[in-house]
C-alpha cells in the first residue's frame, strides 16, 4: 500500500480512523482481489463491495464512504458516477 495514504495522525482518514471504502466492480474474481488486497492495510476498511453501478450508487448514498473504487467505467458505471456526483453537491 503507498505511504501516500497516510495523514496527519497516521491513519488514512486523517481522524484517527480508517478510511471507509466501497468497490465497485462487476467482475467478481476482481472484485474480490481488490477486497482482499484493501483488507490487507488496517488503515482501510471496505464497508462493502458491489457488482453494478445502480449497486454502487445506492451502497454510496447510504454509506457515505470516504473513497469509491471502481473498475472500469462503461455507459451504466458513467451514469451512476454522475448520479453520486449529482448528489454529493
């Protein structure tokens, strides 16, 4: 994991708690590599992890993560990026 992440206190959320990531990705083998390889540093926390982006957007608006990892963007993952982006403002 890159040190880049690290914040003031030593934790990635910068407040003394772990970052809260939701991964998006419709390939399930990938999907749960990427799970694995987050779940590896004790500064991240995956609070979930979805295989669409109508998934992702309701998981986003209910968790309120600080981070969303996404695979890559096709028609409906660009839809639903602009729906969150739509909402957080």
């Amino acid at each position: 994991m890159s040190e880049a992440i690290v914040g003031a206190t030593g934790t990635t959320g910068g407040d003394g708690h772990p970052v809260r990531v939701v991964v998006v990705e419709d390939h399930p083998v990938t999907r749960m590599g990427v799970v694995a390889l987050l779940g590896q540093d004790p500064r991240i926390t995956v609070v979930a992890d979805v295989g669409t982006g109508e998934e992702g957007v309701a998981v986003v608006l209910r968790e309120l993560p600080d981070v969303v990892v996404t695979g890559e963007l096709g028609v409906h993952q660009r839809v639903a990026a602009r729906r969150l982006d739509r909402a957080a403002h």
